[in-house]
C-alpha cells in the first residue's frame, strides 16, 4: 500500500491528489496492517477515512509494526515476529503492507515480509502510488535507461567522499545515474559534499518535497549549482539526490 511522501504531517493536501481512487477504497476495507511505523499509519488511514468510510473505526483496525531492533541492540532471532505478521492472511484475511512514506518495500523496509508471502504462497498486490526515487528520476532529466538505487552514503566526511568519487566513477564508466537520499537534516551537508567531491561537469539532480506544494526539482551541472543559488535545503522534507557523470 503506497503511503504519501508528507510523512502524515500535510493534513491540507487532498488525499486524491496523489493516491488514485481504487487504492483509496482498497485501503478503507483493509482491517489488518504491516506497518513500518503505526502513527502514520494511522494518519494516513484518518485522511482514507475522510474520503471512503472505512470498514472499522479507526481504533479497531490491527496495526502491527515490523519488528525491528531496538537501538544499541544487536538483532537477533526475529523470525518469529516476522511470520507472525502473516496471521492475519493466513487466517484469510487482506494485510496491508505500508511504509512512513512512499512504497514499502523499496528504498524502505518490508521486503522481508513479502519475501515470506510468497514463500507462503500468498498473493502479493502491489497499489499504484507515490515513489519519491522515480518521481526524481523522471524529473531529472538524467538517464532513465541505466541507473541504481545506492542508498545512504557514509555520515563521516572521509568515507563520504571516497563514496561520492567511486559513484561517480562508476556513473561516468557505466553512464548510469545514481540516486541517493539522506536523512532530511542531514539534506544540506549532503549537497555540500557532493559539490565539494564531484567533478564541474558532472550533472547533479536535487528534487525536494516532491508531489507536495511547493515541491521542486532542479538539475544543473556541479559547476552550475556553485554558481547558483547558496539557499540552504530544508531540513524537514525528504530529498532525493541524483548524479550523472
């Protein structure tokens, strides 16, 4: 089930704006959830409401969330509490699978329980939604035949750099793009990096709050964007960065 990319803080954005009319019933019907975090689930399932009554108040519906480690813990056996979350299908019930923001499942987690549906044999329905990494990449400009996902670069400035010039090298060997995204505090020392380590001609994209009001997507070479403007980017709304060199 794609979730919208606000995180459920935009409670003025009409949910038919970015979610088409189909996911919105199937997701009113829907009583058991697998969710990468239950407020915005709940958020959201609020704003589904407000469109399409749901099939149960909002306080009855099960919404469970995947396990996870606890922080300054090493994770250990949770096989258990993986499969259970596939009770509830299993039984014969519809589970949605639904992340903070965007698709679950990719560049987000729940690939693990989908992996354990299908081994069940378990029918698995993707929903039409909002990706955030291919909304910036068909915005960009840059190649859309070749490109990868890489994630998260290092936080320390060194392994940081040494990440953004293999990247590089490996957009200009390949011609490939290569899409990154960072935590949305974080958004402004991550442009800096890039634009201190890439070369001048290497093509850079930035999008911001995309599908949001206000939302953009700027793509200019590194030589362009240190001539630009130095506004900082915000640090509240999710970025997706984008290299081609």
């Amino acid at each position: 089930m794609p979730n919208t990319l606000d995180f459920g803080v935009d409670d003025t954005l009409d949910l038919r704006e970015v979610l088409p009319q189909r996911v919105i019933e199937q997701a009113a019907r829907l009583t058991h959830w697998a969710a990468e975090n239950a407020k915005t689930t709940r958020s959201l399932l609020k704003r589904v409401g407000a469109v399409v009554p749901l099939a149960q108040p909002l306080q009855a519906l099960q919404i469970v969330e995947l396990p996870r480690a606890a922080k300054g813990r090493a994770a250990g056996d949770d096989s258990a509490a993986w499969q259970a979350l596939l009770a509830p299908a299993l039984a014969g019930h519809d589970v949605g699978l639904i992340s903070e923001a965007g698709l679950p499942a990719v560049a987000d987690p729940g690939a693990r329980l989908v992996a354990l549906a299908h081994e069940a044999g378990i029918e698995v329905l993707p929903l039409s939604g909002p990706s955030s990494l291919l909304l910036a990449l068909a915005a960009s400009g840059l190649n859309g035949q070749s490109f990868a996902f890489v994630g998260y670069l290092p936080v320390e400035a060194g392994a940081r750099a040494a990440r953004i010039r293999e990247l590089e090298s490996l957009s200009a060997k390949a011609q490939q793009t290569q899409l990154l995204i960072e935590t949305p505090y974080r958004n402004e020392a991550l442009r800096q990096a890039l634009l201190a380590t890439l070369k001048p001609g290497t093509r850079l994209s930035i999008s911001v709050g995309l599908t949001l009001p206000g939302g953009w997507t700027r793509t200019a070479t590194v030589a362009d964007w240190k001539r630009g403007s130095t506004a900082a980017l915000p640090d509240r709304i999710p970025a997706v960065f984008a290299l081609l060199a």
